[in-house]
C-alpha cells in the first residue's frame, strides 16, 4: 500500500472505485499470484460528509492476472460481482495472498460468463494512462542530412 500511496502523490492520479492497477508483481513480495489490483466503493464504511468534501472509502481488492484482464475486457464492478460470489474470496473481498487459483480456475463456468457480458455490454474501459518519452538522436556536426520524397 506504501508503493501505492507513493504512486498517488507523486502522478497527481486519484484512485476511484471501478479502477484497475496492472502491478506486475505480488502486491506483498512474496510468490504470490495476487500482482494486480481492482478499486472497489468501501460497502461497509459508509460515504462521510465533512466541511472539506466529501469521503468515499475505497477498497484494495488483490487479484490475479485472469481476473485482472477480465476486468480490463469487460467490467471491474462485474469481476468485483464475481469475485463477491466465489466462496473463496467472499462477499467482503478480503484478499487472500494465498490463494493460488483464480476464480476461473476455480469454476470455468466464469469465463463464459465474462465473454457473454462482453458480447452483450461491451467493456466500460474509457482510457488507459501512460507515460511517453522519448529521446532524438543526435547526428554527427560535420554531416548533413537530405530529405528525399518520392
């Protein structure tokens, strides 16, 4: 959660329920399976007004690459649904490190369910945010360059 964090501040992003984050790598340094991570509304700690705005708690739910990129393809609320639904994760979504199948390994019956919501819903991904640069090469000072245009 500390890399997180770090990440928040140091892009100006703001996470918000419905997000993903591909991290590439066990979100506790261990073995694990569970690199990716999936934002969900907090259920249980309710929206708080204050004088400076309003507080929505947002959950971290750790999940697996398959997980991951059915999100990605079809909905993050709609794995959340599923993921809620597996006796393995729970309706609270307490991330196991542990666990070392994912929910489509678990019941393959999912993936059909996955590629019949794409089918009929689509996938509400609206972006991806990347970071670009680029470095030019520098020519040599004493050689000339000729643009030719058939």
């Amino acid at each position: 959660m500390q890399a997180l964090a770090r990440y928040v501040f140091q892009s100006d992003n703001r996470l918000c329920a419905g997000d993903h984050v591909s991290w590439h790598v066990p979100l506790d340094n261990s073995d694990s399976r569970i690199q990716h991570i999936l934002l969900s509304e907090d259920f249980h700690l309710q929206t708080v007004a204050t004088q400076l705005g309003v507080v929505t708690f947002i959950q971290i739910v750790g999940v697996c690459m398959e997980e991951l990129q059915a999100a990605q393809h079809w909905s993050v609320s709609h794995v959340l649904e599923l993921l809620r639904a597996n006796k393995h994760v729970g309706s609270w979504l307490i991330t196991d490190m542990h666990r070392s199948r994912s929910i489509f390994e678990l019941d393959p019956a999912l993936r059909e369910a996955v590629q019949s919501g794409i089918r009929e819903e689509g996938s509400n991904l609206s972006g991806v945010m990347a970071n670009c640069w680029w470095q030019e090469d520098q020519q040599p000072t004493n050689s000339t360059s000729k643009l030719s245009v058939p």
